[in-house]
C-alpha cells in the first residue's frame, strides 16, 4: 500500500468486517447496513433493500461457514482487505473489501465484490 497503515488500523478494518458477517449470521439487518459507508447505505436507501441485496448475491457474505482473514493491499486509492470465506456448500469464495475512514476515524465497508480463488 502507498500509504502503509498502523497495526491498530488493520485491527479495526478486520473487527468491522467480522462485526458485519456476525450481525448477518443473526440477520441483524440495522446492525450490518451500519458497518457500510455512507455512499453505500445511500444507494440501498433501506435495512430491508441492502439484506436482500446481500442475502441473493452474497450467500458466502451472508452465511460463512469459515473466514480467513488474507492480505490488506490498495484498491481503487482504498484499503483493500481480502477475506477467504467457506460457503455452506463448502465452495472457498474470496471476498474483497474496500474500507473507507469516515471523519470520526470509524472504519466502514465501502464495497464488497467477490473474486475467483486462484488454484493452489
């Protein structure tokens, strides 16, 4: 990363992002769409549009049975984290994270896609 992050940060990037799948595996939809950026929360305008979103489009996201946390790199002049997550068909999906600091120093999740996993 061009602008290399304290260890401190990279904890909260990783707390925020396993916040997020714990309030997803307790379908706690107010609690997950908190943890998204602002922009993010704007362009799903509710609880209930951004958990069917997930919920049809991010299976592993939203029901992980596993979750390895991998590098944290830059991406589109944003943290990057990658997360390894086991979907409940036991398919290993990694997950991109873009994280964006919001004026308070909180982390939050500004986008998520998912990658395919490179043979080992």
């Amino acid at each position: 990363m061009s602008q290399e992050l304290a260890d401190t940060e990279r904890d909260a990037i990783r707390q925020v992002i396993t916040a997020q799948i714990e309030a997803f595996q307790c379908d706690d939809g107010i609690q997950a769409f908190l943890y998204a950026a602002p922009a993010i929360r704007q362009q799903f305008k509710s609880v209930g549009n951004f958990m069917r979103m997930v919920r049809s489009s991010y299976p592993a996201v939203y029901r992980p049975r596993g979750v390895i946390f991998g590098e944290l790199t830059e991406m589109q002049g944003f943290p990057a984290q990658s997360v390894f997550l086991m979907a409940q068909e036991g398919e290993i999906v990694k997950a991109i994270y873009l994280m964006q600091q919001q004026p308070s120093k909180d982390w939050r999740i500004a986008g998520c896609f998912l990658v395919p996993v490179e043979e080992i």
